[in-house]
C-alpha cells in the first residue's frame, strides 16, 4: 500500500513539461482487496471478534493505523474490501501477463 501511495504521487514523469504525479491527474486511492485479515482466527472461524470488528493479520500488516496515516499524509485515499478471506492459500497460477506488465510501469 506504501508503495503504491509513492507511486501514485512520483513526480518523476513530465506532463506538458512538468513533473505530474498520478495523483496530480486525479487518481487518488489505494486500496487493499485481500490478505489483510487474520483470517480463521475470530468467531466460528471467520475474521471478526465477539463484537463484529475485523481482526488484523499483524503479521503483514503490524500497524494498520500508521500505514493509513502515512498514506493519508500524501493525500492520497486508501481503504479495502471487508468480507472475503479468499487468499487462505498461495496461490496456483503463476502470476498473469498483465501483472507482469504492470511490474515493468
């Protein structure tokens, strides 16, 4: 997400001769869509505590807070999808053509 936030507000590219960022073109959000949750470890098996409240996987993500705010402080908008859980195991297939592409940007 760090990483995606730089990316977002590198001005290392002209635009009509000036340094421009992503962000300076409009796009202003990050997001996040699986493998933050600390998945299997809540109620019955899901994400959540007794109360409702998603449960973190600290692992990868030790301060969700200071990652936000960090993003947040290069104005840019961050966020992520709440209920899924799908990446409970690694993956089967090698990572797309497009995902390698888009390594290369």
């Amino acid at each position: 997400m760090l990483a995606q936030a730089d990316a977002l507000t590198d001005r290392s590219r002209p635009v009509d001769g000036r340094p421009t960022s992503l962000l300076d073109l409009g796009y202003d959000h990050v997001g996040l869509d699986d493998a933050w949750q600390a998945c299997g470890t809540g109620i019955n098996g899901s994400f959540h505590d007794k109360d409702g409240n998603p449960l973190v996987n600290l692992k990868a993500f030790p301060n969700m807070t200071e990652m936000n705010e960090r993003i947040h402080a290069k104005g840019v908008k961050s966020g992520w999808y709440l209920n899924n859980c799908v990446r409970r195991r690694p993956p089967i297939h090698p990572p797309s053509r497009a995902t390698a592409l888009a390594r290369q940007l």
